[in-house]
C-alpha cells in the first residue's frame, strides 16, 4: 500500500506513534521514527527491524491481508525531534531528506503530552507546554513537511493529525489537553482547505481511552469507570488507532480531507 514512499511520524517512540510505525513499515513504507525522547525512537526502528525493543516483547499488529514488505532495515531511521522547536523540526526533516533523498510524502502527527490538573489549581506553565507540543507542534511539523514537498515539487501529500475525544467533548481536569486537541481539529480543518490546490490532504483522528502510557497513572477505579462508559466496553488498543491513521495517509482515502474521524469504541455518541 506505501510501498518506497517515506513517511516521518513524531511521537514515534511509543504508543500510538509506535503502533503507526509499525503498520506503516508493514505496509511497505519507510520509516522517519521521530521523537523527544530518541532512545525510545531507536527502540522502535529496533523492533521495525525484527527486534525486541529493550527486552520487551513484540506488538502484535493485526494483519488482515497479507502485504509484503521488501524494505530492508536500513529504510527505517529514528531522528530526534523536539516538535516545540522549530530548529529542531527542521533539522530532522533535513535529515530525512538527506537519508531518502527526497521529503517525506506521509506525516503522522503523534507527538502529545498531559499535565493534568483541575483548572484552578493549574499553572500557565503546565497549561502552556501542553499547548506547545500538542498544537504548536502540529503546526510547526505540518509547515515543514509541506515546505518540503513544495520544494521537491512533489504532486501529492498526506498528514493525519491525533486529536482527541476531548477535544470534542472536554475532559474533567484536561482543560489544557481538551483545548489543544480542540484546535488540532480546527488546525486540521483549516490547513485542509488550504493545502488542497497543492495536492495535500489532511485529516485528524479523535481516539477514545487508549492503552498508552497516558493512562498508566489513572487510578484502576477511575479506569473501570472509564470502560464502563465505553458501549465497547473495553480500551482501544494502540494498533486499532494506527490502523484509522495509516488509511487516512494512504491512497484508500483519496477523497477524504479535512475530516476528523471517531475511533472511541462507540463513547461520544
């Protein structure tokens, strides 16, 4: 489905990002594994290449069709990337081009953080780093990739954004979370319009509760609520999110942009 095209994925390092990576290297793709933390993005490239990552077990990646992958392991790469950094951002991208000799043509926006607090007991700072990885990295990731693509004078493109089911409904002590996922969707809806003309499509995904470590510190009683609420009943796992994200990079969704698609076991109806 991707076969030889490149696609860089921030947050690359674990959960969703790493779940994205996975499908898109098993797909054909390859892959920019990027993230703050790159030891971690080292751990995927490890595992897209058939290795454990730091002693723990493989992902298992549902397979419904069998697709063969012909890349060898030197078609993936991790970069380091601060997505609040438009340096840094560059620079990796730099990077890529110069690995590939040519821009990456799919970009998954996976990067996000959470400072949880009550409202009025949070601070500008946590508001704000927030704000900065989940929004503004999206921007300055987005600007760059399509720098690239316009200079290579490439004819086509994709970008999927992570928003969140918060961004849709609000979230109890995410007010920060809840209002940079909120302007992922209308930052996608926006660039969607304006990037059409050039042959770039952008779409967003909201997961519902994932299995990420983003929910490691919920309290298990919280939790048992929170699956509760869920018509599914259960957390997605982060392979069901990646799965919604790579369809919408790839060619099955040509009609598709500026859309922001639902993957919540059924919570938000």
């Amino acid at each position: 489905m991707f076969s030889g095209r490149i696609a860089l994925v921030t947050g690359g390092g674990n959960g969703i990002g790493r779940a994205i990576c996975q499908i898109l290297a098993r797909d054909g793709a390859r892959v920019v594994a990027a993230d703050m933390d790159h030891a971690a993005a080292q751990d995927t490239v490890r595992m897209l290449n058939g290795t454990p990552a730091s002693g723990e077990p493989m992902l298992v990646i549902p397979v419904h069709e069998k697709i063969e992958n012909n890349n060898s392991p030197h078609d993936h790469i991790s970069l380091m990337m601060d997505v609040t950094d438009k340096a840094s951002v560059e620079s990796a991208f730099s990077a890529a081009i110069d690995k590939f000799k040519a821009p990456p043509s799919l970009v998954a926006n996976g990067a996000g953080i959470t400072r949880p607090a009550f409202l009025m007991q949070m601070d500008e700072k946590a508001f704000m780093d927030v704000l900065d990885v989940n929004l503004k990295g999206t921007f300055l990731v987005t600007k760059a990739a399509v720098a690239a693509l316009v200079e290579d004078d490439a004819s086509s493109g994709a970008i999927v954004n992570i928003s969140s089911l918060a961004g849709k409904a609000g979230t109890m002590g995410q007010c920060n979370y809840s209002a940079s996922k909120a302007g992922v969707m209308a930052f996608t809806k926006t660039a969607a319009m304006e990037l059409a003309s050039i042959g770039v499509r952008v779409n967003c995904v909201l997961p519902g509760f994932t299995e990420t470590a983003m929910l490691d510190d919920v309290p298990e009683k919280v939790m048992k609520k929170l699956i509760k609420i869920t018509p599914l009943n259960r957390l997605a796992k982060p392979a069901e999110i990646a799965e919604v994200v790579t369809f919408l990079l790839s060619d099955k969704s040509s009609y598709m942009t500026g859309a922001c698609v639902e993957v919540t076991g059924g919570l938000g109806m």
